[in-house]
C-alpha cells in the first residue's frame, strides 16, 4: 500500500501539467490579491479625483494588453513549437528586439500624446502621464519576456516575477502614498514594479537570449496566427463584460451596480481555474509540434477546469445569501440568487476559452470566430430579452452552452489530415 501512493505520488510530481498548474495557480492567484489590494490602498488613500487619475492610466494600459495578448499568445506557441533549442532561442532574440521597438514606439507616442491626454482625462498631475510612459515601455518588455518564459515551460519563473512585481508595487506604492505623493506615488509604484519584474524574467531568460541574433526567422505565420487570436481575445472580453455594460444601459443605476458587483464575484469561477489553460498550451504546442501525443493533457486540463469551476459554483449554490452578505455588507443579498448562475456562465465560459486555447495551439486557428459569433449573439440577445436580471444572466448561460457545443462537435475532427 505505501509502494502504491509513492509510486502515485511520483507520478504527480512528474505531470508536468499538474505541477505547472498549481505553481501557475499559486503565482496568478497571489498577483491577483496583490492587484486587488494595490487598487484597494490607491481607493483608501488616494483622493476620488486621483483614483479616478489612475484608473483611467491603468485603463489606457489594459487596452494596450488585449493587443498584446494576442502576440504573446502567438510567441508562446511558437517558441512552444520550435524543433530544438538553438531555433527557439533565436526566436526569443528576436522577439525581445521587436518588443523593445515596439515598447520604444508606444512610450514615445504616449509623451507626445501625453499633452492631449491630462486635459482630455483631466488629469491633476501631469507628471504622472510622463512618467506613465516609462511604464507602459517596461511593461510591454516585461509581459513579452512572460509570453517567452511561458513558451520554454519556465512557470516558476513566470509566477516569480508575477510575485516580485505586485509586492514591489504594492510596498513601493504604500511608502509614496502615506509620503504625500499621491498620483505621482501611485503611478511611480507601477513603474518599480514593472522594473523588478522584468529584472526577474531578464534573468530568468538570460541563458535563451545570451548570444548574436542569427538569420531573422519568418514573422508572417506569427502575424498571420495573432489576428485571429486578437479576435478571440476581444470576444472574450466582450462575454464577460457586455453584459455588464448593456445592463448599466438598460436598468435603474442601483439594479445595474448589484448586477455589477454579483457578477465580479461570479468571475472567480472562471479566473480561479484559468492558469490551468495557460499551462497546457504551451505543452500541447510542444507535443504537437514533435509528434507526441498530447490528448491527454487536454483531458486533464478540462477535468480540473470543471471540477474547479464546479466546486465553487456548489458553493454559491448552497450558500448564496450568506456569502453576498459577508461581501457586500447586506447590501446585494436579495441578488444572490443571481451568483451561482454568474458561476454556471463563467464555468461554461472557462469550458469554451480551454477548448479554444487547444485548438489554437495545434494551429486551428478558424475555431475562433465561434467564440466572436457568440460574442455577437450574447449581445444582440441581450438587447432583445432583458426583462430581468435573471433574463440577461440566462441569454449568457445560453450563449456559452451553444459555443461549447459547436466547440465539442468540432473536436473529432480538429486533428484530421486534410
């Protein structure tokens, strides 16, 4: 019996799949407490007008992420996919040459932009939108270099310099705040972060990048694979923020910030389980891409999203009104029936974003405008039938149903020669 459940437990610690997972979901899970807590320390110290400085800063830099989400997806596959290590880490070089052109680009074009944007977002220091510049440059590196440690399977240090960064922040942030700083202290933190945390990953990479850059590889399948991805990543955005935005159109603005706020907590059922999707691509990719067979991690990876997901969603189920009245102070609990379906919808959600983060990376690549109808029709469904809070969560959960279908029936047919 001892032999059985050390030979088991050997077994796990070697999955790959598992390991990763739980050193992604540990790291991802601690970087989104931190976030949580940096936005909280900014709300309570911060005055309302500099808070809502810095939430419209830090919203310029989430748009400019969904694009670049959609090449470091594509980098991670590809450098997944290389046929050995010399081709991949010649592709890293590369890669961290255009993300630094492209870094250099984008700060520039933000202090020029810069006089246009403190009196368009009435921004009360101006010296903060310069120095928002800096950020979003070491950002931009940083989160490319995250994109290539994913794609040589370093998760440890990617969740490292996930971890550094936030507490750097956070610390840093704290200190300036309470210095009097405000803005200027706040958006200073982010760029201490970002600084530490590309020190992490620069290290981490340092065996990968050292050496001249050889023959520049093909950049068109690269360009041509992140399209679509943009996509897909702009129509998940949509599914789980649509809603919130027609419902705000639609009802009384107390209904809309209930649904709001019961809605952000149903999100945990996705986000909870989402490193376990960003650990299997990069493993798909390679096995893919050497001849392996990798089916099996995809059944896995779908196992633990589900049981994940579930488990939380039982959770609210059972214990709704209890939970919305710890959270929300009392305020929303006659909502709370809306939370296990908020559940339900992003379990399903979850389910969809892991079959087409499968496909994707194998290199199907039309799956994807499935999830775009789906986004469309969730939209346009929602325009017609809103009645109640309970019809718009309902229109969603249908959504998701039907994109998961189409996602399933596709799947016997994915790996099928031409």
């Amino acid at each position: 019996m001892v032999s059985l459940i050390k030979n088991y437990l050997n077994t796990v610690i070697k999955n790959p799949l598992l390991v990763g997972s739980l050193i992604m979901f540990v790291g991802t899970n601690v970087h989104n407490f931190g976030q949580l807590l940096y936005h909280y320390l900014a709300i309570n110290i911060l005055s309302k007008a500099h808070y809502g400085d810095l939430a419209a800063l830090v919203s310029i830099f989430g748009l400019l992420a969904i694009v670049q989400q959609s090449l470091a997806l594509a980098i991670v596959r590809f450098i997944a996919s290389c046929k050995n290590a010399s081709e991949a880490n010649n592709l890293a070089r590369w890669v961290i040459y255009w993300a630094f052109l492209g870094a250099i680009a984008i700060a520039l074009a933000i202090f020029a932009l810069s006089p246009f944007l403190i009196n368009f977002l009435h921004i009360s220091q101006p010296i903060a939108v310069l120095l928002f510049a800096p950020v979003v440059f070491f950002g931009v590196i940083s989160n490319t270099g995250r994109a290539l440690l994913q794609g040589f399977i370093k998760f440890a240090q990617y969740a490292g310099s996930m971890i550094i960064e936030v507490s750097v922040k956070i610390v840093l942030t704290l200190v300036l705040l309470f210095a009097g700083y405000e803005l200027f202290g706040a958006v200073f933190g982010l760029l201490a972060g970002s600084v530490a945390g590309l020190a992490i990953v620069g290290f981490s990479l340092k065996g990968n990048l050292s050496g001249p850059k050889k023959p520049m590889p093909e950049i068109r399948p690269i360009l041509r694979y992140s399209l679509p991805v943009l996509f897909q990543s702009l129509a998940v955005t949509s599914m789980y923020s649509m809603d919130i935005l027609l419902v705000k159109h639609y009802f009384h603005p107390d209904t809309a910030g209930a649904y709001a706020a019961l809605a952000k907590f149903g999100t945990i059922a996705l986000f909870a389980a989402a490193p376990i999707t960003s650990v299997m691509f990069p493993l798909v990719a390679k096995k893919q891409s050497h001849g392996e067979p990798y089916h099996k991690i995809f059944y896995l990876s779908l196992f633990l999203i589900v049981l994940i997901s579930a488990a939380i969603v039982a959770i609210y189920f059972f214990f709704a009104p209890f939970i919305t009245n710890i959270l929300t102070s009392g305020k929303y609990v006659g909502e709370s029936y809306l939370l296990w379906r908020f559940g339900l919808y992003m379990l399903l959600l979850g389910v969809a974003i892991l079959f087409t983060q499968f496909y994707l990376s194998v290199g199907k690549v039309r799956v994807v405008w499935l999830f775009v109808i789906s986004a469309i029709t969730q939209a346009v469904l929602i325009m017609l039938f809103h009645s109640t809070l309970l019809n718009v969560v309902q229109v969603s959960i249908l959504s998701a149903t039907l994109l998961v279908l189409g996602l399933s029936i596709y799947f016997p047919y994915h790996d099928k020669k031409k």
